[in-house]
C-alpha cells in the first residue's frame, strides 16, 4: 500500500476516534511497523506545527496498555479535518494516485457540501499520478518478452522487447530498434502489441536468483514487480531478499540505489559490482585534481 494511502486510512481512523494499532496494521498492508511509524510520526508532526494557527488542538496520543494511538480531539468541525487531512497529504507525498482522490472527492461531496467549494478548491492543488498506466505498461512490456512478441511505441515504431529494468525507482524497458539498443520509461510511454513475434535474445536462461540486504522501504516498492523471496524478516529497517533478475538489473540496482541495498550472492554478480566500483575509483584517482577548463 502506497503511502498516499497509509495516511488517508489512519488519519481517517484516528478522527473517527478509531484506536491505531501499527503491529496490526503493519500485518494488513504488508509492511513494516516502522513503516506505519513513520506514518503516524508525519501526521503527529503536521498537526504539532499547524496547531497554532488552526486554534484548537488535535493530539495524537499513546497508550501503552494497549500499545495502540488515538487522537484526542477537540474538534467537532469533520470539514475542518478533512482540510488539514487534504494538506498533510500536500506535505508529506508529492503525489496521490487517482482512487485517493476520487475517495475523497466523493467524502466531500457526501458528507461536506455545505463546504464543498472551499474543499474542493483544496482537492485540486493535489498532484493526481496515474499509478495503474504505468502497471499496465510494464504488464504488457512483461507478457511480450515472455511470448517473444514485439511491441509498438506510441510513436508507431515496431521494437524488440529485452528486458525491464528497475532504475531510478522507475521501471524502464531495454529495446531494440533498428539495430541500436534502447532505453524507454514504461510511466511516461505508451505501448501495444504487435502481432509479430522475434527470436528472444535476452531469456529467462539469464535471469537467477540474487540476494541482497536493503532496507525494507525499498523492498516493499519492489515486492510486486520481481519474483521474490524474503531470507530474512525486517530488523531495524532492513531485510534480506531474493529476486530473480538478470545481472545486468542487479548491478544498476546497487548503484541507482546504493545508500539502500547491497548484493550479498551470487559471487559472480557480487564481483560484477565491486569492478563497477574499481573502475569509478580508478577513474577519479587518476587525476587528484580536476582539470583546469
């Protein structure tokens, strides 16, 4: 679950004085506890600093009895809520996909008319992102190198599908076209099927298995895309995992990512990265100091 989502969901439980257990949310959503922390630690934060200008106090408060939160809220003004809900979102996620928004402009609309202009008014100034576009595209990208089946960009052109690769925390299809190899963002292009076929020059035979250790926010923007296994649970924000992709994803992984994830086997993709890496430093220490232009 997005973290679009998360917020609206616990947000809406805490001002309909529902209790928030993150353990168990943490098991709903498939994420970590920390996660749901760090969730609840945005809303708190937001309602801290924006409590002396909306003139009353909503506070999130602990109970260790129950190991769960709760909002003490001294408001009965919902619309006044659904406000600040609107722009906490704003503030903490640059980007809401479209069944967020078409919640809660449905929840204004239903609950909030007699306010509904102001609302909407502040519905609009979030960013929608068309999540499922993308999910398409990189299905589609997905089934055609499995059937060896070509591709047609938005463009028109007839392409070769290789491979998908997940750089950029963006997913990115590797193509042929007129003998060049090329790069495409599955989320900013269209493509369809073409009825011919291609003999695969980049199949399964190169795909297998490889560990990493990373932190589990990445993991769980990862989980759906790749075939994976976790080795070993999430402790203290990170995890080790096993995803079958090619080598070549792999490395890209570790340097478009490398604050965050480490590739722990196979030895032969492990050296492939530790070369990447002589290779770079070798590069800036051949000169200590940069050239004079």
């Amino acid at each position: 679950m997005e973290q679009s989502h998360r917020i609206l969901s616990i947000y809406t439980r805490l001002i309909q004085q529902k209790v928030v257990n993150k353990e168990k949310l943490s098991q709903e959503w498939n994420v970590s506890p920390r996660t749901i922390q760090r969730d609840i630690d945005n809303i708190r934060n937001f309602l801290y600093d924006t409590d002396e200008w909306h003139g009353y106090r909503n506070e999130i408060i602990y109970n260790h009895h129950s190991a769960s939160y709760i909002m003490n809220n001294t408001n009965e003004d919902n619309a006044t809520s659904i406000y600040f809900l609107i722009t906490l979102l704003q503030t903490v996620t640059p980007v809401v996909d479209q069944q967020v928004y078409n919640y809660l402009n449905l929840l204004i609309k239903t609950f909030h008319s007699k306010h509904e202009n102001e609302l909407l008014f502040q519905l609009e100034k979030l960013k929608v992102g068309n999540r499922y576009h993308a999910l398409r595209n990189l299905t589609v990208a997905n089934r055609a190198i499995n059937q060896q089946q070509k591709l047609y960009l938005s463009e028109g052109q007839e392409i070769t599908p290789l491979y998908i690769r997940y750089q950029g925390f963006t997913f990115n299809l590797v193509y042929h076209y007129k003998q060049k190899t090329m790069v495409t963002n599955l989320r900013k292009t269209d493509i369809s099927f073409s009825p011919e076929h291609f003999t695969p020059h980049h199949s399964q035979k190169h795909y297998q298995q490889i560990t990493f250790e990373m932190q589990t926010s990445l993991y769980e923007s990862m989980q759906h895309f790749y075939e994976n296994q976790i080795v070993k649970p999430s402790k203290d924000g990170y995890c080790i995992a096993r995803f079958k992709m090619c080598a070549e994803d792999a490395v890209h992984l570790c340097f478009s990512c490398r604050k965050q994830i480490r590739i722990l086997k196979p030895d032969n993709v492990r050296r492939k990265v530790l070369h990447q890496l002589l290779k770079l430093q070798e590069t800036y220490m051949i000169n200590n100091n940069p050239s004079d232009y």
